[in-house]
C-alpha cells in the first residue's frame, strides 16, 4: 500500500515537472532538442494514460472548449485546398498546430494532468508562468551583458525586440506574485517588476508596452493593488526623468518610441491596410496558411499598388487579419470563438473559485494573457499561434478537475 502510494506520488511529480519544465523553456531559443525531448516524454506519456485508461484520459477531452480548438484546427487544415503554395501550407500548419502547438498541447496538457486537482493544475500553472517570465529575464540580462561588452548600450538598437512576445504573454502572472509572496519577500517582487521594466522598455516594442499596459489595466478589474499601482508608476517616471537627464544620447531611441504618435505605416496603405486590400479580393477562402504564402502573394502584387508603402512584404503586422487572409472569413470566425471561449471559460473559473487563491489568479493569468497576447498584441504584430495551446492546456485541465477536498489551497480573502 505503502509503495503503490509512493509510485502514485513519483507518477503525479513527474507529470508536473513535464508540463513545468515544457512551459519554462517554450520561449527560450537554441534550446530546441531539450524542448523536443520534453515534448515527446509527454507523447510517451499520454500514449501510456491512454492505453492503461482509455476512458478517463478520453473524458478529459470531452470539453466544449476542446471542441473550439478542433474547429479551428480543421478549418485550418482545410485551407490547403486553397493554397497557393499547399506545400508550405502543410508544414507551417503542422509547425503550429501539431509540434508543440495549437492543436497538441490542448491535447497533451489535460491528459498528462488528468489526475490531478483543479488546486494542483492552477499552482502549476502559477510556478510554471513565474518560472519562464524569470528564466526569459535571466537570459535577456545575459544577452545585454554580452552586448555591452561589444559596445552595444541598452535602448540604442531593437535587437533585443525578440522577447517581447514572451514578456506579454507571462506578464499577468507577475501581478499575480503580489498576492503570493509574504511582506519580508516583497524585495525579490521589487527586483523582478524592475528587470521586466528594463527589458520590457529595452525591446523598443511600443505594441508590447501598450499590450502591457493594457492588461495591467485589466487586472485592475478583478483586484485594486493601489499600493502597487503607485509604486510602480513612480518608478517607472523617476526611471525615465533619470534615464532623459543622465544618458540623452543613448536613450534617444526609447524617447522617440515613446513620444511617436503615427502608426508606423501600418494603417492605409501599410501592413495592415495592403492586407486588408488582398483579403477584400478573396474574403470568403482566402489564400492559404503561412508566411510564405502571405509574402509570395503580395510580392507577386505590389507593383499593381504604388500606394502601398512596402515594396516588399513585411507581413500584415496582425494576427486576425493573417487568419482571415490564410482561412478565409471562416477561419476569422473559428479563431475568433476560440478565442472568445476562452475568455468565457477562463473567467468563469475565476468567478466560480475565488475562495481559492491559486484558482482564483490561474484563471486571472489566462484571461488576462490571452486578451495582452492575442487581441491586444495581436492588433500590432503577427504573433505566434504556438503559446495559444499553452492556455487552453492549462484551461482544459482546470476544467475538468475537481477540487481537492483534503486540500481546498489557501483561502483567498
């Protein structure tokens, strides 16, 4: 009895440390093959759950939200048909549905962790955010470490624009660490908010800061830190003041970034605006899926728009619009109840369990990534669809596990 306890509790580690160790790493570059092997461990795994116990493993499944995320899959795959390059449709689809994406991780995520507790999901989910928003400053800091000593200053050039996608999309559980850390630990909290300011301000990224400030506003909605609210818009001024009077030559970049008011071309006759032109020629079937598809086509067309501003394609700088160019009208409909859904859902878990302090701001950090990541990130660049399997992973297991009597998690007051 004793051993099969002990097996129990190793199986449950392992399954965790599985899902932590793929999220930890997700954003990290030149890490691939150890991304890889984690990924086909939890292929293994779930081979394994679904022959020891077919039924349960595939009740895990049985979610509307699941079925959202099928949707869209099929309609996207769909879209080959139509492709004007089927071949490269094919592979970046699989890329982003199927090798640790859209599609797999909404299926990997839940069976790994069907055994678990709605109170052991959402702690994972938790540690495993806090774990890659720490790991992706470390390397950050790294990266301009060894740009200083090449004579690069921080703010002077946008090579360091890369992580901007990853500070968005793990942004919400760093406001979410207030609640967690006691008073005396407070300082570590001081010290994590200031290196994501420094690096959120380094990548020059004004779609990042304004996805930031965004669902730092949202947060607002569901708890009132004042105290924190206060303390981080000083900083951030007395930064700024300081940074303009000590070093004006090397922040000149940041302050135009900052004081920039135009569109950066995006609008009429820019990326988003020559986009939307090709779209309106093929609004229901659209093109195809991918990059490639995307350049190849408006390359093939630009000389036909001398208005447009970019003699070469440099994409459509919009995730709806690069959906509804790939999908036609009714992928833009597939995606945008996916996404819907998982706001819905996302929220009711945070209605429905705010007793529970690790439910409760689990729920809070994917309602809040998903609006930063994909509505208001995705309204200024063409961000990645991989992460998206991230939340309804998490999602989808929340949802089907059950509260852990025995253990309730903290009491959230």
């Amino acid at each position: 009895m004793i051993l099969t306890k002990r097996l129990s509790a190793n199986l449950a580690f392992y399954n965790r440390a599985l899902v932590f160790l793929f999220v930890t790493l997700f954003f990290v570059e030149n890490v691939t093959k150890y991304k890889h092997a984690v990924f086909y461990l939890m292929i293994l795994t779930v081979i394994y759950y679904l022959i020891k116990d077919t039924k349960n493993v595939l009740q895990a499944l049985n979610n509307k939200l699941f079925y959202f995320t099928l949707f869209f899959s099929i309609v996207t795959y769909i879209s080959i048909g139509v492709s004007l390059n089927p071949e490269s449709s094919l592979k970046s689809i699989n890329n982003n549905f199927l090798n640790y994406g859209v599609l797999s991780l909404s299926i990997l995520f839940p069976i790994v962790l069907y055994k678990e507790s709605k109170t052991s999901v959402a702690t994972l989910l938790i540690l495993s955010f806090s774990s890659a928003l720490i790991v992706m400053l470390l390397v950050e800091l790294g990266s301009y470490y060894v740009a200083y000593e090449k004579g690069i200053m921080p703010f002077s050039n946008y090579d360091f624009r890369s992580v901007s996608d990853s500070l968005v999309f793990y942004f919400p559980v760093l406001l979410s660490l207030w609640y967690f850390l006691p008073k005396p630990k407070f300082i570590y909290f001081y010290l994590l908010a200031f290196i994501f300011l420094f690096v959120l301000l380094g990548t020059l990224s004004r779609g990042a800061w304004v996805a930031v400030a965004v669902s730092a506003m949202l947060f607002l909605l569901f708890k009132r830190p004042w105290k924190l609210v206060i303390v981080t818009i000083s900083l951030i001024l007395i930064g700024l003041v300081a940074l303009k009077l000590t070093m004006p030559d090397m922040t000149k970049k940041l302050f135009f970034k900052l004081e920039q008011t135009d569109s950066s071309y995006r609008y009429k006759n820019g990326t988003q605006g020559s986009a939307f032109e090709l779209i309106m020629q093929k609004p229901i079937v659209g093109y195809g899926f991918g990059d490639k598809v995307y350049i190849e086509k408006y390359n093939s067309v630009v000389e036909q728009y001398p208005e447009w501003t970019f003699r070469q394609s440099i994409g459509p700088h919009n995730i709806w619009l690069s959906t509804w160019f790939s999908s036609g009208i009714l992928g833009l409909l597939s995606f945008s109840l996916l996404f819907i859904s998982i706001c819905y859902y996302s929220y009711r878990e945070t209605r429905m369990n705010n007793n529970y302090k690790q439910i409760y701001f689990s729920g809070i950090t994917i309602f809040i990534s998903i609006i930063g990541f994909y509505f208001i990130r995705g309204m200024f660049e063409q961000v990645n669809l991989k992460p998206l399997g991230i939340l309804i992973g998490f999602l989808i297991a929340l949802m089907n596990s059950n509260l852990d009597v025995k253990n309730k998690g903290i009491r959230y007051e």
